[in-house]
C-alpha cells in the first residue's frame, strides 16, 4: 500500500488519533489551543495499539507510526469519544 | 466484530453509481461494486439491485476533497473511503484521488475497498480483528480475497444466514469475489436487532459488575462492556456466544461475594463462574432463592451487610443466604422506604464507587448508601443513562 500520508510527529498523531475516535474531535480544531497531559495522550495511543494489534507501549513508536500511515477508512474506530465529565455518574 | 447499532428493515436493497471513477471504467466499476455487495449477499437474506435512476437504498459516489457532508478526502492514500451506517442512509463515498484498480497489485483494489465500506452501509463498525474485511486498514491486493469468519459472526448477528437451500444455489455465482466459505449454520439470534443500539433508546435488562469488577450492561441479546466513561470498543457483542447457555432479555442479574454471577429470567436462574456455567442450570427461582418471586424487576448486593436485594414492580425482597429462612416474614417491603427510586425498576447496580444506581426507562438515579435517599447533584437526578453511562 502506498504510505504517502506517513505519520511522523506527535501533532500528526494526535490528529490522527483524534480523527479515528481515540482523542476529543477538539483536537482537531485549528482556532481550539488543545492542551493534553501526557497521560491523555499514552492512554490514546495505548487504545489504537490495543485496536490495531500492536504491543501496547503508550508510546509512539515505530511500529505505531506505521500502521497509522497505512491507507485506510475514514469511519472512526470508536464511537461516542467520551469527555471526562461523563465520568461524574 | 462490532455492531454500530443499525440495521436495513428490509431484505431488498437497492443502490446507484451516482458518480463513477475518473480513471476507472463504468463496466469494470459496476462489476466490482457488483462484487462487493455479494461478499455480503452470499452469507445472509439480503440482495442488492442496481439501478441507474431513481431512489435507491445506497448511493455510490466517487468524490475528491471537500464533497458536501462534512468529512473531506485527503488526497492519494490516507483515507480511502467511507460510509454512512444504516441510521444516516448507508451511502458509501470513495476518494476519486486515489488509483482504483481491479486484479491488480497497483493502484488500490476497489472491489476490497467496496466491500469494507458496504460493510459499513449495512451496519457493521470496525473490528479489532486484523484478518477481518472490517478491520479499518487497507492490506494492499489480496487475490485470493476471503471473507474473514468475524465478518461473517457480525452480519449474521444483524441478518441472520442464508438458507442451506439458497446457499447451495449461491455456489454456481461463486466468484473469487465471494467469500469462498458456506455460510453459517449458526442460528441467528432471535431479536429483531433493534435491541443492539443504546443511544436511540437507553433501555436496559439488567447492569451488573463481574467479580473482576468488570461492569457490563444487558439488553435484549447482547450485551456492552463499560468503561470509566463509556461502552467498549467492540461491542456490543451477543449474550449467547459469551455466556454459553444463558439466553437474552434477562430480568436481573448480580455477582456475590463468592465470585458466582447470577442471572434469572422468568421463574428461572443461571449460576456462572466468569463466564463458564456452574454445572446444570436453570434451576427455579422458588428453589434456589426461596421466597423471591419469578419474573424480577433488578437485584443488588448490598457492600455493607451482602444481603442480596430483589425488586419487583412497587416492592422489595431482602435476602440472607446464612439465615432459615433467607427472606424474613416482613417482607416485601414498599420500594418508596428507598427514597427517590421509582417503582417498576428496569436494572439496578451497586458500583464500585460504592453508590447505588437504579434504572429505568433510560434514566438513572444515584443512591447514596450513607443518607439512602437519591443523592442531590447538578445535574439532578434522574439523568440520562445514554449520556452518562454509554457515552452517547
């Protein structure tokens, strides 16, 4: 497959991540100044790994890197991206 | 395999090439869309008609850039397609930027591509299994293209499978485009798959924590895994295929201090170990659980003295195993000495957090142990269970 839409900083990942469900949509947005902990971010990261069948590192590495260059679809893995109020039940 | 939460009404359906490819012929493009739709024909009752005019079902667009709802192309490579679930119209959009080829290791394969996003068009979400159809990356040419047996477990859980008799029929239209497999014998479940969706109706059977402290809600016959702040990825996935011998539209359901998890239905109980049956179940509510009645609203167990508690329309039953008799003469009691929890509960859970949640009718009160009344909050309870609890 061809990899011309290469992953290769952590911007980019977050927005992939963000695209595909595993981050807030705000991210996406170019007028939102999106700040995340590091956290966050290792918890996003681990959750693509574990969907797509890699080690779970919560790093992005270079495996990592590589299957968020692959082509894929544009449908979001994961629905209903949950804010942390909803932790408040 | 996961279900987005829709389904096709109908067995019947139609579709359109809106658009065609630039670099693509019209013939060679009708017949790997052709293709694709009997990836999935050949596995359940449905069918898919071409139509050149008119309405249709699914309509086929091939479209660069920005085209008009919301989720633009990016060009060669990256996102390759996508596809509305049946809810929002099942259209399916492929990225004209890219090379669609057919047969071919250049280019990227269309009729591959096609049949994933159909996927999509009929109700099927991303799977987390990486040799399926519906795994969201795109694994170059594949020749000899085989329906992964995930893929087939998924649309049968919303269509069910052909029959033996259309299947044998089916053989002679095989093509390297079918799935190459007989469709399941498995019984399909016996829902009308409505029940597969949380955030149109937040209806519950049953809620309740394994003794790993997993929590999964009930509905219908499947069921979701919780998290923190929401449902899963993956799920839901069917009560059947995980709990081997419970069936669907459970009334309640808890997991005591023992580890057991226990299920009732009717007059009926289910004892399991995880989720591994404990020998010969069902047995009868009125001999295992002496003095609770049949046909339960919810059940609990209480963290502070693990008596179980079972709720039926406007009454409650407290029961202690160590006690003769386990259920004492003054009960049922009235379910409004729990104060703020209405009658004709759907399910009911004590959660880890050590608070009390009562459901019904897609709402959920917060009990607090400490005061027992319904906790005062901004927002109030009763909320939305589909907004805090299934991350809708």
């Amino acid at each position: 497959p061809v990899r011309t839409h290469a992953i290769q900083s952590e911007t980019q990942a977050m927005m992939y991540l963000s695209q595909f469900g595993y981050l807030s949509p705000s991210v996406r947005n170019p007028n939102s100044g999106h700040l995340m902990t590091a956290d966050t971010m290792s918890r996003a990261i681990s959750e693509f790994q574990s969907f797509a069948g890699l080690n779970i590192t919560g790093h992005l590495d270079g495996d990592t890197l590589e299957m968020m260059s692959l082509p894929r679809c544009g449908v979001r893995d994961r629905v209903g991206f949950a804010t942390s109020s909803r932790s408040k039940r | 395999y996961a279900l987005q939460g829709s389904r096709w009404r109908v067995k019947d359906l139609t579709y359109k090439i809106s658009k065609y490819p630039r670099n693509l012929g019209k013939s060679e493009t009708d017949e790997e869309v052709r293709k694709a739709f009997s990836v999935w024909s050949d596995v359940t009752p449905l069918s898919f008609t071409q139509k050149k005019v008119g309405q249709v079902h699914i309509e086929i667009r091939f479209e660069r850039g920005e085209h008009g709802d919301g989720d633009p192309f990016d060009g060669p490579g990256g996102t390759l397609a996508h596809a509305f679930f049946p809810v929002y119209g099942g259209d399916a959009h492929f990225d004209d930027s890219e090379k669609w080829t057919v047969n071919s290791y250049r280019g990227t394969n269309l009729f591959q591509v096609a049949a994933h996003e159909f996927g999509h068009s009929l109700g099927l979400s991303h799977s987390d299994v990486r040799s399926a159809l519906m795994a969201p990356f795109y694994r170059g040419y594949e020749p000899a293209f085989n329906l992964d047996s995930d893929d087939v477990e998924a649309i049968q859980a919303l269509y069910g499978s052909r029959d033996d008799s259309e299947a044998h029929g089916s053989e002679d239209d095989n093509t390297s485009a079918g799935s190459g497999k007989k469709p399941s014998t498995e019984v399909p479940p016996t829902d009308d798959g409505e029940d597969a969706e949380l955030c149109t109706d937040a209806r519950i059977d049953t809620i309740f924590n394994s003794a790993e402290g997993v929590t999964y809600a009930f509905k219908g016959q499947h069921y979701w895994k919780l998290t923190e702040e929401s449902i899963a990825p993956g799920y839901p996935k069917l009560i059947s295929k995980s709990w081997i011998g419970l069936p669907g539209n459970i009334d309640a359901a808890f997991t005591y201090k023992n580890g057991k998890t226990y299920f009732f239905k009717g007059s009926q109980y289910w004892r399991y170990t995880g989720k591994t049956m404990d020998g010969d179940y069902p047995k009868y509510i009125s001999e295992g659980f002496t003095g609770i009645p049949d046909n339960l609203d919810a059940a609990i167990v209480w963290s502070g003295n693990g008596k179980i508690y079972f709720f039926k329309g406007s009454k409650f039953w407290r029961f202690d195993p160590t006690m003769k008799p386990p259920v004492k003469s003054t009960y049922p009691k009235p379910l409004s000495n729990w104060e703020g929890i209405p009658d004709n509960l759907d399910a009911a859970l004590h959660y880890t957090n050590g608070y009390t949640y009562f459901f019904k009718n897609g709402m959920y009160w917060r009990f607090n142990d400490r005061t027992f009344a319904v906790d005062s909050a901004d927002p109030p309870f009763p909320r939305s269970a589909g907004y805090w609890w299934f991350g809708c």
